[in-house]
C-alpha cells in the first residue's frame, strides 16, 4: 500500500470510531461534581438538612428569569435552526407532562451567549436538569430518549 492509502485508511478508521462514540454517548445524562459527591452542597441530601442556603441557582444574574419546578427543571438549550432542538423540545415537553412538578423551560442560545458560556454549553442542544433551588443535577448534550430524561428525574428523587 502507498502512504497515501495508508493515510485514507487512518482517517477512515478515525471517522468511524468518532462516529461510534457520538453515537454511543448522544443525549445520555451524566451527573455534575454535586451529584458525584464533591463538597459543593453536601447537605442536600441529607434527610432534615436543608439544601445549602448559600448555593445560589445557575440563571442567578444571568438574565434569564425563568420559574422554577417544585421538584425539577428541564432547562433546554436550542438554537433556531437545529432540527434536533426541535425534537428535543417535543421530548422534554412530554416528559414535563407526564411528571408531576417537573418544569420544561427553553431558552435560546443565541440571545443568551455569557449564561452560555458561564454554562459550559458546547452545543445545541444541551438539556440541563435542575434541582427546586435552580442548582444544576444532570445534564445531556444531543437528542435525549423519553426513558433517559425519566430515569435522571427518578434518579434526583
């Protein structure tokens, strides 16, 4: 083989296990530093202990002022010409519905570049699951499943 063949076949090779991960990770939830018990906010679950006072929630100043859920709340991040926001929005929507204090609020990236940038949201869409004190649990970037947004919500419980 030529060096050139051998190079198509490295960046093919790359491609392929790009695309596999993208696939394999797509929407799925992953816990934040506080659900993976880091010091921040120790005493939220704590039984008689209520959430640390001094957390203030993540739209805090941002501009942003959107109501809270009683139990959570599906902040999505879209932008106006992604087709899976569109289909996220439906999901989320959906799951809002169907569970019981659960808020859907969709905010577009757009208009609120610094919320973010002080985010760390790297695409559209990005669903960010936050606790009643507006504090951030969970988060996925890509078309969340129905099932995968019920059982991060089951998992806040």
């Amino acid at each position: 083989m030529t060096t050139g063949q051998w190079v198509l076949l490295a960046v093919v090779l790359f491609v392929v296990g790009f695309a596999v991960y993208r696939v394999a990770t797509d929407g799925h939830f992953r816990g934040t530093r506080r659900v993976r018990g880091s010091s921040e906010g120790t005493s939220a679950g704590t039984p008689g202990v209520p959430p640390a006072e001094t957390a203030a929630s993540v739209l805090a100043g941002s501009g942003v002022d959107v109501p809270l859920g009683e139990r959570a709340t599906l902040l999505q991040f879209s932008s106006a010409f992604c087709a899976p926001c569109r289909a996220t929005r439906r999901v989320l929507g959906e799951v809002a519905e169907l569970v019981p204090g659960v808020t859907h609020v969709e905010v577009d990236a757009e208009h609120h570049l610094q919320v973010v940038r002080d985010l760390r949201v790297l695409r559209t869409p990005t669903t960010l699951i936050l606790d009643p004190h507006g504090q951030e649990v969970s988060r996925a970037a890509g078309l969340p499943k129905r099932d995968q947004v019920l059982a991060a919500l089951e998992r806040l419980s």
